[in-house]
C-alpha cells in the first residue's frame, strides 16, 4: 500500500534495506531465503526490513503456494519524482547522469 | 526462482466502480494511457485492444477474467515495434482492493514475461505513467 512520503524516507534512510531494493531490482519475485542469502543476515532480520519497505508501499508481495515473493513497487519513488521534478527537469537530469557515467567510465579506462 | 514481473501498487482516493470505469471505458483510457481508447465486449475468450487515435492497435490481447468492479485478468501483446508484437502474449491483472470508503489499492501486475524480455524492458515505465496518470484523471473527477 501507498504510505505517506514521511514512510518512504524513513525505508530509505537505511542502507540495508536500500541493498534490499537492488536486490529485488536485480531479482523481482525474490523469496525470503533468496533475500537472507546475499545479504548474509538472518531471515527474522531480513523479514523485519521488508516489512518496513512494505509499509512504506516500496516493496509488493505475491504468493504463489506456500511461497511468498517480493516485488519492488517504484510508484511511491515516481510520486517523489513527479512532486519536485518536472518532466523537463528530468530529462536534463538523466543527461547529466549519463554524462557522468560516461566520464566515469572514462577514468576507469584511464 | 526469480520470475521477472512487473508489478504496481498504488493507493486511489475513490470508489472501485470509478476506477473500474478508468480501466474499461475508452473515454477514460484516454486520459492517461498514451492517448489510446480500450475496446472491448470485456466478456470472457473475447478481444481487447488499446487504440491509437487512428484506429491502429497499440497492444491487444484476450480477456481471460472479468469480475467488475475488483479483478480484470487480460492477455498482452504490444503491437508498437515488430519486435514486441513477435514475442509471446504476456499478461496483465488489474486488481482492486477497498481499504476504506472512497480509498483503494489498486494492484497491476504485469507477469508471464519469462519469453518476452524485450516487452518487460519496454513496458516498465511506461505502467508507472500510466498508474500514475490512472490515479491522477480519477481523484481528479
């Protein structure tokens, strides 16, 4: 469910759970156990950071079976977006984005 | 095992019959879902397109379940580059949830996409637009 922003902040303030999100990105439909596995942490901890992600409307849950899988939900993030960002503001801002990873890329290289 | 859906959740100020409207009337659809109009019978087996203004289909697919006001499970195809549309249908569910009076979840899930990684990149934000859209033309009515 969709939280107030005050939920989606606090859920990212935490690294843990912010390596939870990429996790999910690389790997939507995660278990539990497929999500204590890379982190090398406890289920009961890992459990207890997807509930806060999920109160925060950052992580949506299906269950197939027995089975409950994760999914990262990227709506609250485009609501941040939509509120301070105009289209056109966003778009320079990937730009600029792109310009770095290209730079970046670039002193790898180096 | 990994399953690479996709899926959106989004809480709406408004009833489930409104937003079931939103989902299924062209009038509606219009509004948020890159200009197409839905057509559909929306009766089981039957055909569903997303049509561009000049009548070309921008995705179709087949209705699979329909329960109005709370679940529309259609197949996908999207018919906007040959690539896509040679890609195996996919399929999509649009559920909704009453959390309170005049407050729902509603839940689209994009899934059966394990043959179709080019529809799952492409698509990605494209639904979060038009979620947001979706919720935005509704609360604003």
């Amino acid at each position: 469910m969709l939280a107030a922003m005050d939920d989606v902040f606090r859920a990212l303030a935490d690294p843990t759970r912010r390596k939870l999100l990429d996790v999910l990105h690389a790997e939507p439909g995660a278990t539990l156990a497929e999500l204590a596995e890379p982190l090398d942490m406890s289920r009961q901890a890992v459990s207890k950071h997807l509930a806060v992600l999920e109160g925060a409307g950052l992580v949506a849950c299906r269950w197939s079976g027995r089975e409950k899988h994760h999914y990262l939900n990227p709506v609250p993030l485009v609501a941040i977006q939509e509120r301070w960002i105009s289209k056109f503001a966003a778009n320079r801002a990937r730009r600029l984005l792109e310009l770095r990873r290209a730079l970046e890329e670039k002193e790898d290289e180096a | 095992m990994s399953d690479p859906a996709l899926v959106f959740e989004i809480e709406i100020k408004s009833s489930p019959e409104r937003i079931w409207q939103a989902i299924t009337s062209p009038d509606w659809t219009r509004r948020y879902l890159f200009d197409t109009a839905v057509r559909s019978e929306w009766s089981r087996g039957g055909k569903v397109a997303w049509e561009n203004a000049d009548g070309s289909a921008a995705a179709q697919g087949e209705v699979l379940e329909c329960d109005p006001p709370w679940r529309l499970v259609t197949t996908w195809t999207s018919l906007w580059s040959p690539d896509l549309a040679h890609e195996p249908p996919s399929r999509v569910t649009w559920e909704i949830e009453e959390r309170a009076e005049k407050r729902c979840l509603l839940r689209v899930t994009h899934d059966r996409l394990e043959r179709a990684p080019k529809t799952r990149t492409q698509v990605g934000s494209g639904w979060q637009r038009i979620i947001d859209g979706l919720r935005t033309a509704v609360e604003a009515a």
